[in-house]
C-alpha cells in the first residue's frame, strides 16, 4: 500500500525542523489549536500536484521571520517500489520538485502516491461557491487519472488567452478559432475524465458495507468536443459583453442529493454533510483500492469534529480495513482511543512560534 516512510519539513510554516520515521499505520496527531497539526498534514499534501490543502502560495508557507524558503522531502513506499520525492521554494521563488534526484513537474508527482484530503473549510462545500464543489470534483477526478490535471492546465491556460482577447474586444475571427479548438479538445477530456470519475465514486458506493450516508452526485451533461467548440463560438457576443468566457467545463457545478432521504445537500444538517462528504472520501479510496491494487493516502484534518464516538469508531475501522495510511488530526489524543494500537500516535506542541513534534 501506498505510504509515507520519512518525512521531514524544513522552515515549513511553524516547523522550524521536524523528522518522522514511519510505517504504513494510520497516524493519530493530537494537540492544542495553533500548535502546528495540520502544516503537517499541508506538508503531505503537497506531495501531490496543485497547490496544496491550503491553496497557499509559495512565498505563504516559508517560515516566519526567517522567510529563507521551506522544503518537505519524503520517502514513499509505493506500490512495491521507493520513491523519493522532494518539494521546495526558496525565498518566494516558484515551487520546484524533484523525484529519485531528478527535477519533476507536479504531475508526476500524481503518478507516485494518491493522496486526499477532508478539511474543516470544506464542511461548507455544499453550501457555499460552485468554485469550490469543482475542486473537490478535480481532486477525486486526477486521483483516477492523474492526467487529468494536464487537461485543465491546458485548458485554462488557452482560456486565459481567449478572456484577454474578450476584454481587450479584439474581433480576429482567426485567434479565437485557434483557442476555442484548445479549450474544446482540453475540455471534452475535462468532461470525460469527470464522468468517470463519478461513476466510479457510484459504484464503489453501491453495496459497500459502510456507516456513512450514501451521496448520488450529478454534474450537467457534457457538450464534448464539437459541443463546446459551436458553444464557444457562438457565445463570443455574450462574452465579449462579459469580459470573460461563460460557457465550459469551468462553470461546472457538482450536485450531491443525501440518498437514503432524497434531501439535497446544502439542506442537510451540519452533521449530515459531514458525513456525505466523509462518505464520498471512503468511497473515492475504495475505487482506486479496485483500480490500482492500493489505496490512497489520506489526509484528515479535525475529522472528529461532528461525529458521536460511534461514527469515529466506525470511521477508523473502514480506514484500517482499507489499508490506507490516513494522517488524522484532533486536539485530544482521546479522540483515537478507539484505534488503540492499530495507530501511530504523535503529538504536536508548539512554544514561541516553533512547533515540536513527539512520536509516541
């Protein structure tokens, strides 16, 4: 299974040093608010392409006041193979990475290790932004084609050209031909990869043996190719008065309907959405477990937060039963108790703006 073996931060936000030796146990990290538990589990997630859990720029994440650049090097078993991999910004320069010693892009880094996430923020998803529903949309999707981030690099890249002509009120018929033929052929791929993406999350809830809420999830139908390069065309009027391209795969909605009730989402109580959104990450590694041979990493943060102990209980027991390496966090260590010594255990404290971790 895929796992972190050493992971060592260096000026990363409140670590000033930290150095874990590992094995492929879920970690339960517990410590007051502030002391620095979920930089660690940022850490992690950047050993993954984009931007991180946080969605924090480079120059955000150095370590104050020295602000010299940061750096998380890691050791990952995966797959039966070791992998190196480091990723690093020094003074506000744009992030680098680097596997088995030799420079990376990002998403190579996708190849290595699947890695998840469930944070705090994302309690709200169904309530607030379509923004944010498309993230955690892409996140599921490149975890089954890690691709997948090329096509929407691609695709916003060409559709930054085109906003620019729209604003600008340029009329050349031939330039916008040209982008909208990128846009067309990135966003139909866009569209595909996300259909399947959701139709696994589908059957791997289907009769799965689970103590959370099944969530039936919908996007709007895909244009495709031809589709959305007629839709392009023929929305430049409307979009030039808009300044911007309205129409594509980036105005994308994902809507989740609670299953058992027939309630959407965003009316589902704090609770409720909790669960659904625990659910889909449950559901989203037990899909790749049957794809790949070997479920994700997950990441976590303040999981405990809205569920009784037998959620928490149940919860913990679907992670082991997977196989995953799940990096867990909550501000008393008496939220694991009950994955007794099926965990590794760490506490995080932190004194004058430096976080120290323990390994118990």
């Amino acid at each position: 299974m895929p796992a972190i073996t050493g992971l060592t931060l260096s000026h990363f936000r409140s670590h000033k040093l930290a150095r874990l030796d590992l094995d492929d146990r879920p970690l339960a990290i517990s410590g007051p608010n502030g002391a620095g538990k979920t930089n660690i589990l940022e850490a992690v997630s950047l050993l993954s392409p984009g931007r991180g859990m946080r969605r924090a720029g480079a120059d955000e994440i150095a370590r104050k006041p020295e602000a010299l650049g940061w750096k998380v090097a890691a050791s990952v078993d995966s797959m039966g193979h070791q992998h190196e991999l480091e990723t690093w910004s020094e003074a506000a320069s744009p992030r680098q990475v680097r596997i088995d010693g030799k420079s990376a892009t990002q998403v190579a880094l996708g190849r290595i290790a699947r890695i998840l996430w469930l944070v705090p923020a994302m309690d709200r998803l169904w309530l607030e932004g379509a923004e944010g529903r498309r993230r955690f949309l892409d996140r599921m999707t490149m975890s089954f084609e890690p691709d997948h981030a090329e096509a929407v690099l691609s695709y916003e890249k060409a559709m930054r050209e085109r906003n620019r002509l729209l604003k600008d009120h340029v009329h050349d018929d031939a330039w916008y031909r040209a982008l909208e033929d990128q846009m067309a052929l990135s966003g139909a791929a866009i569209e595909a990869n996300r259909d399947k993406a959701l139709t696994r999350i589908a059957l791997a809830q289907a009769g799965a043996q689970t103590a959370f809420p099944v969530a039936d999830l919908e996007i709007e139908p895909a244009l495709g190719h031809e589709g959305l390069r007629a839709a392009l065309a023929d929305g430049r009027p409307r979009d030039m008065q808009a300044g911007r391209s309205l129409v594509g795969p980036h105005r994308t909605d994902l809507m989740a309907i609670y299953s058992a009730k027939g309630v959407a989402a965003r009316q589902c109580s704090t609770g409720e959405q909790k669960a659904l959104l625990i659910s889909l990450i449950l559901a989203n590694a037990r899909a790749l477990s049957e794809d790949i041979g070997a479920p994700p990493i997950l990441l976590l943060d303040e999981v405990a937060a809205h569920l009784d102990a037998d959620r928490r209980s149940a919860l913990y027991d679907e992670i082991v039963a997977l196989g995953a390496q799940a990096w867990m966090t909550g501000t008393g260590v008496e939220l694991f108790e009950s994955l007794g010594p099926r965990a590794t255990y760490l506490s995080v404290t932190e004194e004058n703006g430096v976080s120290a971790v323990i390994q118990h």
